[in-house]
C-alpha cells in the first residue's frame, strides 16, 4: 500500500496494515489577462507544505512508527480560447517542482525500509473544453471535461535491507477528469471531480472528489 504527497510524491506505506494521517499548508494566486471574460492568457501558482505522522503494523508484530515532510511549488499557463455555444477550449501547461522525505522505518524483525525520498520535476500538458451556465439570480454553473498527460522525472526509489525496488511511479501518466463548479450564493461554491488516470507498470487511479469553497 501507499498513499500520497504533495504534487503527487509518495508516502511509502506497509504491507500489512498502516494508518497515515497527514496536514497541510498552502498559498495560491491566479492573474487573468481579461478579469472580466476569464478569456485569453491566465497564470495560476501555488505552494504547499505537508507533514505526517505513519503507523504501521506487521503480521503478529507490534507498531513502528515514523514521520515524513514535503512541500510543492506549482506554476501553470493556460489560454482560454471561446467557441461557438459558450464553450471554451484551454490548452494548458504546468510544471511542478517538489521534494518529500521520510524517516527509514526498521521493523522489529530487524527489516529496513529507506530511500522513499523523492524530489524532481512533475510536468502537465492538457486540454480541457467547458461551458458556463447563468443560472437564476446571477449565479453560475460550469461544466468540463480535461484530458492530460503527466510526466514524471523524480528520485523515488524504495530500499529493503539495501535492494533497491525500483521507481514507485510510471514516468508518463494519462488522465481524463469530468467536473462541475457551481455557485451556491453569499460566495458560497460547490464543486466535484471524477478522474481515472492510467500508465506503465499497471498502473491505475480513480478518484471521486467533492467540496465546499467560501471565498472572501
């Protein structure tokens, strides 16, 4: 099993039963060349910082605990280009710099499991096609569809006992995503996601993401 870091970098996990709990802090920003259309050039960055505390636990041996840090600078370019029926087709371009470290875990059986520190560069290029919809008293409902590919050039590599298992990601991912953002009132936003994403070594991801935003 393994869970996630931030930008995507790995928390390597257990075999047999392991419990993660993580917290985070971040900033982000976005400038719109047209504040107005949201049509042209926008830029949009963010940076986020993480920690977690790990447990883990083998068949018939007591818990082993250990702690990881990372953080992840984002910066992306996209270009809203309007259509015909108020869709809008945006190219996009993201480049992800980030870096994690964990403690090496030394289970009592006298096993050793390090070098799950990853840092590097996560690269994006997608498309994506949306369309906004006025809903009743001014508020809006926006619909879309993206497709991206992930490219990833990080040193993440897992050692047990000194034998290194090779990297814990396929260099190239592909990802369809489905969304919708809708204004709920008094800068109240709700949102949802549903992606899967696909690549080499069996690879496979699929996640169902909703949330609440207040703005102000």
């Amino acid at each position: 099993m393994h869970a996630h870091g931030p930008g995507g970098v790995a928390v390597i996990g257990c075999i047999a039963e392991c419990d993660v709990e993580g917290y985070s802090v971040g900033a982000y920003a976005t400038w719109y060349q047209n504040e107005e259309s949201r049509s042209g050039v926008y830029a949009d960055t963010w940076m986020q910082y993480g920690w977690f505390n790990n447990n883990v636990e083998g068949d018939e041996l007591p818990t082993v605990k250990y702690y990881a840090h990372g953080w992840a600078v984002s910066s992306e370019v996209d270009y809203a280009l309007p259509r015909r029926g108020d869709w809008v087709v945006v190219p996009q371009g993201q480049l992800i710099s980030v870096d994690y470290r964990e403690d090496s875990l030394n289970e009592p059986n006298g096993t050793q499991v390090d070098g799950a520190n990853s840092s590097g560069v996560i690269t994006r290029l997608g498309l994506r096609l949306q369309r906004t919809v006025q809903r009743s008293a001014g508020k809006k409902a926006q619909f879309y569809v993206a497709a991206n590919w992930w490219h990833t050039n990080t040193s993440s590599t897992v050692s047990f006992n000194e034998l290194p298992k090779g990297s814990l990601y396929p260099a190239n991912r592909y990802q369809v995503k489905l969304g919708v953002n809708r204004d709920l009132g008094k800068r109240w936003m709700a949102w949802s996601t549903v992606s899967g994403a696909w690549g080499a070594q069996s690879y496979h991801e699929y996640i169902v993401r909703p949330g609440v935003k207040y703005a102000w």
